[in-house]
C-alpha cells in the first residue's frame, strides 16, 4: 500500500501523548471499502488463515478486545481483512503497514516467502505474512509497543513475509517503528520522546545501534543473528555510524517524485525555518535522500497538524496540485485521491486510562475530510462508522465522505471553503463534547459504557453536520455544470 505514516513521541506532542498516524492509500485503480469496528475476544479465531498467502497460524488463547478498519464482505473474501490499524484494550495502538523497499544484495540473502499455488502435481507452498494479516496476528496479544516488536518479530522470523513493510507500535510511553529486512529479518527503532518522524514508503530507519539491538535493547531491537546476517552479506555502506537505510533500503530515481518530497513536506511543516523549497536541494530539498528518520520540531505537534500534514497537497509550495504553475503536480502529494482512510491513534496521559485511548478516523481523500474522535474502551460501533455497505449510500461516513471528495474535487476553488468549515466545526464540536463528557467522569463509573455513549453522541454531531456539507457541495457543483445557462426561465 503507498502509504504515509507519523509518528509523534510524547514530549513533541501538546498534550504529552504519544500518536501514531498513517494515510492508508490503495494502489491505483482500486478503492477498498473500509468500516470501523471492534473486535471482541469471542470474534478473534484460534487459527489465523491468510486469504492472501495461504499460511495457518495457531493463536495464543485469551485475546483482547481491539479496534481495527477492515475491508467489508465481500471485499473481505477476496483480499483478506486488511484490520490496518487499531488500539487494544490495554491501551496499545499499532498500524500495519507502511509499505517499504529494500535492495537486490538484501533479497538475494534473505528472499521474500512467496505463495507458490499447486502445479504439476505438486502442493500448493504457503507465503509468509503480509499487510493483510498484522494487526489480526499481534495487536490482541501485546501488553506495551515493546511487546508488540518481539512478537511481529517472532512471527516474521518463524513465517517470513512475502513483502516489505513498516509497522508503528505506541502505548502511553513509547513508539516503536519496526521495519522488516529481506523474508524473515527486521530491525525496530524507538522514537525519542522529543521527536516526530515522517515516513512514506521507503526504508526509513538510519542510524542504527547493531550493539544495542542484540543487547540491552534500550532503543533498537533486531532479528538476534543481524549482526552476522549484515557482515555475512557485506551490506554495511557506511564509512561512520551504521546507517540502515543504506544497508537495507533501495534507491531509485523515482524516489525523488513518489517517496521523499513527502517527508520533506512533512519535516518542513514542523520545522519551517530548516528547509528549502528547492527541488534542486540535494541536502534538505524534496529530493534529498537524507532527511532524517526523526526530527525535534520547532513547535509541539497537535492532532490537527498531523491531519493538516497527511492532508497535504503541497499547498504553500511551487508544488501545489491546485497552484496550476508550471511545477504543480510534479510530485506525488500526500494527500492523494487513493486514501480510503486516515488513523491517528493518540494516547492521552492527562486523562484517566479507562478512557484515555482514542483513534482519530476519517474514510476518503483527506483534503476534503474531517477526523472524528472514537474513544476504543467500548464494546460497540456507532453505526454511522460500522454499517458500510457495498451499495453507495449517504447513511454511512465512508460513502459520504467519498461522495463530498469526488464531487468537490472538480471544483475545488468553489469547493474548498465549505470544506474547511465543515472541518473545523466538526472538530471543534466533537473536543467540546469530548470536554464536557470527561469533566462529568468519575472514577467509579462504568468506563466501557461511558466511551460508548460519548462516541453516539459524537457520531450524531458528525451525521448532521456532513449531511449539510454534502448538500452544500452537491448544490455548488451541480450550478458549476457545463450544461448551466444564466437565463431566468422560471
């Protein structure tokens, strides 16, 4: 999946919680259809099978509840549940995946496990695991984003993966970013409290401590053979400090259009004065390809900035999609027609922890979204957000979020104040009832019901109010059509 992930530590942030974002982006010519939901312990299977690969993994019994954005039926049958992202009921988030390259000298070593069908009267091979299966695999049995590292670790190394990808962990203290190296390696790194870290769809990790990895494991994590898996194959390039990126990772010309103008977008809004606008920029341009794996911003991070970024069509640049200059268009934005949806998974630390974990959901092209607040201590799903349908219907947000995409679109300098209107009212509404909600909590009350509650009414605020934006686009665009004529013939 072409995605972009961010990832902000706890220091960086407003509000001292840790968030993990990602843009879930389709390939081209396809849109998945996606819904919210929880998954309680009884619905999570004792043996995994993957639609995809084919490969059965036994499960650990005593699953936890956990939140995910599945593909709907039949959606799911074809490709597999695609859960994406999701909190658990011990308040730890991950988001799978972040789709990564690596190199032919990393391949040759360690090949991708591949689904190989039955042919010539042979059995059919089972693949390693995938985008499709991650969260469904780990997110139920991990009690901190620690944990979740070694156990996505355990199962890449005894199953393997048929591509490459990066997965974030947090939990109240830590992120973690994993990134997997060849079919069974991978490497995880914590991101400083004090930083943030923009990432789109290349192997992203630098500096990387081998020694910590495969000993106290402060900061970086590892297959436990990395160390002899690197020098074995001669994959280390650097002449100073072990980079990563450089051992494990690819480089292409088409980086520089399709990968590392976003993270330069992303770093530039977070630190302003550090980064030129420059496409012949070489160091710190968007065609740098060495920009760092995390940044200490010049100003703390909120959610609204982390949406404003993986909304980002490089407005404010020569760049701009809808400049109409002679670079717009030039490289690929971030916030692409392709997005079915946008998690932000904030963990909040200045609130009680029953009620403290809350993911950040929008379906459809984030330039013409909103990101409604889903508390996840809860044992249902506003209907609003759980009842897509395969029909296209306006009773569901992901259908009416793309209906108000597709139509705005067209006419997006007509289009774009309704847009951010729409945006901020809702935004502004949903932390007031947010605000209100949690001021009236006590610590004897029942915090399952409470999440639920506060997510109907938060849900009946974002019905109405994008029911009124879509009749407000509708109308805008049908008086733009091209058939129109101005005589008054009433």
């Amino acid at each position: 999946m072409p995605c972009t992930t961010i990832l902000v530590g706890k220091n960086a942030s407003n509000n001292g919680s840790t968030l993990i974002a990602r843009n879930d982006d389709n390939g081209t010519g396809r849109f998945d259809i996606k819904k919210f939901a929880v998954v309680l312990p009884s619905m999570q299977p004792s043996v995994y099978h993957s639609v995809l690969s084919h490969v059965e993994i036994p499960l650990p019994a005593n699953p936890m509840r956990y939140t995910s954005v599945p593909n709907i039926e039949p959606e799911a049958k074809q490709r597999g549940l695609w859960a994406a992202s999701g909190i658990n009921a011990a308040n730890v988030a991950m988001t799978a995946t972040e789709t990564i390259t690596t190199n032919p000298r990393v391949l040759a070593a360690d090949p991708l496990v591949e689904y190989v069908p039955a042919a010539n009267g042979q059995p059919e091979k089972a693949g390693g695991i995938g985008e499709e299966d991650i969260v469904v695999l780990v997110l139920p049995y991990i009690q901190s984003a620690r944990e979740g590292v070694k156990r996505l670790g355990m199962l890449l190394e005894q199953y393997g993966t048929y591509e490459n990808n990066g997965i974030a962990f947090s939990d109240h203290d830590e992120i973690w970013y994993l990134e997997t190296v060849g079919g069974h390696h991978w490497i995880a790194r914590r991101l400083p409290d004090d930083c943030y870290s923009v990432i789109a769809n290349e192997f992203s990790i630098d500096f990387f401590d081998l020694e910590d990895a495969v000993t106290t494991q402060k900061n970086f994590m590892a297959s436990p053979d990395i160390q002899e898996f690197v020098e074995a194959n001669h994959l280390n390039l650097s002449k100073g400090k072990f980079s990563a990126r450089l051992a494990f990772g690819s480089h292409t010309d088409s980086d520089h259009v399709y990968n590392t103008p976003r993270v330069w977008y992303g770093q530039r809004y977070f630190n302003p004065s550090s980064f030129s606008a420059s496409a012949n920029d070489l160091v710190k341009g968007p065609a740098s390809d060495t920009l760092a794996w995390c940044l200490q911003p010049e100003n703390k991070i909120t959610v609204e900035d982390v949406k404003y970024v993986l909304s980002s069509t490089y407005q404010g640049t020569p760049y701009s999609v809808f400049s109409g200059g002679p670079q717009s268009g030039l490289f690929r934005p971030i916030g692409i027609n392709r997005t079915i949806f946008v998690s932000i998974a904030e963990l909040r630390n200045d609130v009680p922890a029953p009620i403290s974990a809350v993911e950040w959901i929008a379906f459809g092209s984030n330039v013409y979204n909103t990101i409604v607040p889903v508390y996840t201590n809860i044992n249902t799903v506003p209907a609003y957000l759980s009842n897509t349908t395969m029909t296209v219907n306006t009773n569901n947000f992901y259908w009416s979020s793309r209906l108000i995409a597709a139509l705005a679109d067209a006419h997006h300098d007509q289009e774009i104040i309704y847009i951010e209107r729409y945006q901020e009212v809702v935004d502004s509404k949903a932390r007031a009832l947010m605000l209100e909600g949690e001021k009236a909590f006590h610590a004897g009350d029942n915090a399952v019901d409470f999440c639920d509650a506060q997510n109907q009414k938060i849900c009946a605020m974002v019905q109405k109010e994008t029911d009124d934006l879509l009749y407000q686009v509708l109308f805008t665009a049908s008086m733009l059509m091209k058939n129109g004529y101005a005589r008054a013939d009433n």
